[in-house]
C-alpha cells in the first residue's frame, strides 16, 4: 500500500520530496507519489506541514 498526496491539499512545498528516503516523490504544480517506489514508510505524512497525505 503506498501513500497518496491530496491534490486539494498539496502546497507543493517539497517538504515531503526531501524527506522520502527511496525518493518516490515527484515534483510539479501538485506533488505525486510513485506507487512502484514508494516503501510505505510514512516519513512523508509526517514531513507535510499542510496534513495532504495519506495512506491509501
């Protein structure tokens, strides 16, 4: 199960991309996750200031 970044919620502020230790956060007008990549850790969740992300 990989985490999700709420589109509605997202400050694309790169808070979560520099804390992803398997770098599965991409960059862009609203951050998203590489399902493939990501390693189900949680750092992000804990990293994004705004609340936008979740398991899914």
């Amino acid at each position: 199960m990989a985490h999700v970044i709420n589109p509605d919620l997202c400050a694309a502020c790169g808070s979560c991309q520099s804390e992803c230790p398997v770098g599965a956060i991409q960059a862009g007008d609203v951050y998203s996750i590489d399902a493939s990549l990501c390693a189900d850790c949680g750092t992000c969740v804990d990293a994004c200031p705004v609340g936008a992300i979740s398991a899914n």
